[in-house]
C-alpha cells in the first residue's frame, strides 16, 4: 500500500493490502474515492445514514439529488429494490458496464433514506473496474458513488483530479488509472411500463430496444424535475464559461476541436472516433479551464448520434445558464 502525491493527500496504488484498507474504512462509515469504467466515484456504505451524509457534505451536494447505488453482482438488487423482468435481460446483457436502472425501493431496504432523496425509487448499478469490483467485494455492501467532485464540476477520470477537487476531505483514493470510458452511466427508469431514459450514456436507447422494446427519451437539461442522479440542469460545469458549436475561437477563448479542426488547442479525437471523445471530454475540460490562459472555451460541434447524444448532453449542461 503506497501513497503518493503531497502529504495531506491521500491517495494510494492498488494492492490487496490497500483494497482491504479501504473496505475496512467504508464498513467503519468512511468516504472512498475509487475508479470505475467511467468516471471516479465518492463511495460510502450505502446502509449507513451518516456516511450517506459525509458524501453530500463533502460534494456540497443538494440533498434532493439521489445518488447511484453500486453493487457487486445482480442478485444483490433483490434485498434493496423491486427488479422485473427487464432487470434480468439488462443485467445479463449490460453488466457489468456503464447501465444504472432506476427501480422501485424495496418495503425495509437496508440502503440510507438520504441516498434516495425522498423518493421512493433507488438507482442501482453494477461497475465495470477490476478495483471497483475487489472493493465491492471485500466490503460486502453495497456502496453510495456519485462522481469524485463538487456538485455541479467537471466530472473526474483520474485520481488527480480527485485529489485536486476534494483532498484530503476524503479518508482515502484509490488510483486505478485513467477511467477508460469517461463519461458517466447512462440512467434508464423502469418504475413505468415503457422505459425512459434520464440520463444518455455510450448505451443508447437502440442498444436497449433490442431487448425491451420501446424506450423514451425523456432528457431536458432544464427539468427542474430531479428523479434520477444526473439531472441538475447545469451540471459538469467548468469555472470558465463554455460556448457550444464554435466553427472557431473568439478572442482569448480555448477552442476544443473534433475531428480535422485547424488552430484547436485541444482536440477529443483528430479522427472524428466519437467514443475516443467521450473517454476524453472531462478530462479535456478541466485542461482547457484555465483562466490564466483563456477566457471561455469554445468547443467544436459534434455529431448527435450514438456517444455523441451523451457528449452534447454533457455540454450542454456544462454551457446552461452562461
């Protein structure tokens, strides 16, 4: 178990020693920073109000924003909601993998009251990291993990920007590298016959017609009617103000590109490859906030098909209320 970075911080290389640290920490009532396939998550033990508490204090989270809850296997949603039918299909298929479902809360679930905001739904998910699943594994519960940031802010995809945001506000970080997908799961609500999907992710909603049949896009970035994690109106919001479909820079601003894009500072993928800049928007994002440098970013457009319906999504939230 080896930390590393400035001393206050806390950040660790992943051992067996560290993996056992760490889930000893978060049965103890703990906050754990940990990487998934998508981006870093601020975890506690989903069954203990107080740790729950720890994640919204620390994020400065707004108590009516759910959180996801993260599972080792499928079959630990039965103790902590209602799965259908459909949950077997997806959970087969999907997972695990960048998929959460909001399900109805089980009459007596164990999980926190606050890590479903009062509603009476909770979002589940199983992650797709070897060091998500070992943690998952070595604490034996289920864990509350939003992203590793403060609320609103760039989404993480590396142990550094996690320990840049947050510091030694959290008890440890486990580096497991780059996130290699980078952009969050994609919500899917399946309280109601037909399915909805809150939040778009690189899972879109003909991948899940396939298997369910019709599902709706119920996605407005300014619904003010907050049901599923992901949903704030302005949300993965840079300090620098962010400026959408720009064929070029204006003055002072960064430019992000896509594709073949002269005088870019900064390009999430020369070749136009829409999943290569989904995995590299955030982490783009927070290099191109640099207000020392530029005065606003400007970002290229970006096709709205496939990953591409959840990157403009994101920029669109990062842009709202500019």
């Amino acid at each position: 178990m080896i930390a590393h970075g400035d001393e206050r911080m806390t950040t660790f290389d992943i051992d067996a020693q560290t993996i056992a640290a760490a889930a000893e920490r978060l049965r103890a009532g703990g906050v754990v920073a940990f990487p998934t396939e998508t981006v870093y998550g601020l975890g506690a033990d989903a069954t203990q109000e107080n740790a729950v508490a720890r994640i919204f204090e620390i994020k400065g989270r707004p108590s009516f924003n759910p959180l996801i809850v993260h599972v080792g296997r499928p079959d630990w949603i039965a103790g902590l909601a209602e799965p259908d039918g459909r949950v077997d299909i997806l959970s087969r298929t999907f997972w695990p993998g960048p998929l959460t479902l909001v399900l109805r809360r089980r009459a007596g679930s164990p999980v926190a009251k606050a890590v479903s905001a009062g509603l009476d739904t909770i979002a589940v998910r199983q992650p797709d990291h070897p060091v998500a699943a070992q943690l998952l594994a070595a604490t034996k519960r289920p864990l509350a993990a939003p992203s590793a940031n403060p609320s609103g802010h760039v989404s993480p995809t590396l142990a550094a920007h996690v320990a840049a945001d947050l510091g030694d506000k959290v008890d440890m970080i486990l580096d497991g590298g780059p996130c290699r997908s980078g952009l969050e799961s994609t919500v899917l609500d399946l309280t109601h016959d037909t399915a909805r999907i809150l939040r778009p992710g690189v899972i879109g909603a003909s991948d899940l017609e396939q298997l369910i049949g019709a599902v709706e896009r119920h996605i407005d970035p300014e619904d003010t009617d907050i049901s599923s994690p992901g949903q704030l109106a302005k949300h993965y919001a840079p300090a620098l103000a962010v400026r959408l479909n720009a064929e070029a820079a204006e003055k002072g601003e960064a430019l992000i590109g896509f594709g073949a894009v002269e005088g870019a500072d900064f390009n999430l993928s020369p070749a136009g490859d829409l999943h290569q800049a989904a995995a590299a928007l955030f982490a783009t994002l927070r290099a191109a906030d640099d207000p020392a440098r530029f005065s606003g970013i400007a970002v290229s457009p970006i096709p709205d098909e496939g990953p591409g319906h959840a990157i403009n999504d994101r920029l669109r939230r990062a842009a709202l209320g500019r």
